[in-house]
C-alpha cells in the first residue's frame, strides 16, 4: 500500500470538495478555485469532511498513480486554504528586481535588464533592503504554476559554485568550490 496515498486527507472549515463521475475534482475555498482530472483508476471518496483514495490492483502503475493523485489533491485543499509562498534571493553586485503589475524586471548583470511575464494566478513582489540581497516573494494558490515559475526565474542565472552569485530560493545551501588560487 501507498504510504502516501493510504493517507486520508481531512478538509478544513470553508474549503468545498466536489467530485464528479469522470474523476474530476473541484476544490473551492477562501482563496479561489482550483480543478484536476485524475485517473479514472483511482477512486476518491468522501466522507464526513475527509477525501479517501484506492486503487483496483497492486501493479507498479496505480502504485504511482495513487500516492500521485492524492499528493495532487492535497496541495489543492492546501492551496485554496492557505496558499503558498516561494521567496528568491538575487546575489551579485548590481543584482537588482522591481515589479510593474504581472511583469518582473531584473538586473543580473546582463547587457540588458531581463523581463519575465508571470501569468496571472502567481502575485510578485520585489523587496530591496540596503546591504541584503534584493528577495523575490511569488505567491499562489497552485503549487504546480507557482514552482515552474520559481524553476523559470531561477533558470535565468543559476548560482554558481565559485562565488556563489545567481538566484538561489531563500535558505538554499549552494556547494562552493574552491577555485584555482587553492591548488597551490
């Protein structure tokens, strides 16, 4: 049995599950909505406020299939009740980020300022405290939308191993190298 799937999933106060016969779940809550259509393998049940998964058979596919549907669900409840959080921190000299409405401009020490759209479920927003890397706050209420965008921005300059300079998630250790100076 799935350890994550076996898992029942509680629904809190104000968030609303609906299910339909095509496996289609619809997760309406305080902060918005959101909609999966899973597997129609998996069966999801509800009782008295709490989401219950299962699969047909032990093989390998609806092992993955079951842990992976109720994951997907739980970020949904999550999401739509509390929402989720993803702050970047630039580092380098001159390593600067503003916001205008759903576009985030950044200084990363190209020849030119890089402009990334963001779509329109994700909020930004761009703190710049003297002495501290600028850090990139993205907020949202889907967990899928708002880590391939934090992937994305993130793809733009990648920390590099010697000096440790790019975009890094906020509490990320990067692995420094020693650079040639150090073999002598």
């Amino acid at each position: 049995m799935s350890r994550i799937g076996k898992e029942p999933i509680h629904i809190p106060a104000g968030v609303e599950v609906t299910i339909t016969d095509k496996n289609v779940v619809t997760v309406k809550g305080p902060k918005g909505t959101l909609k999966q259509t899973l597997d129609p393998a998996i069966k999801v049940t509800m009782d008295n406020g709490i989401l219950s998964f299962a699969r047909p058979t032990d093989l390998k596919h609806h092992r993955s299939l079951h842990g992976l549907s109720r994951a997907l669900v739980a970020n949904m409840v999550e999401g739509v009740s509390k929402g989720f959080k993803l702050e970047q921190e630039l580092v380098g000299v001159g390593y600067r980020a503003t916001t205008k409405g759903q576009q985030l401009q950044m200084s990363l020490g190209f020849s030119h300022n890089v402009v990334f759209e963001l779509p329109a479920e994700v909020k930004v927003s761009a703190v710049q405290e003297k002495g501290k890397a600028p850090v990139v706050t993205l907020e949202s209420i889907d967990k899928q939308v708002l880590g391939a965008v934090a992937a994305k921005i993130r793809s733009l300059r990648r920390p590099e191993p010697y000096k440790g300079k790019g975009i890094r998630f906020v509490g990320e250790n990067i692995r420094r190298k020693a650079g040639k100076a150090a073999g002598k």
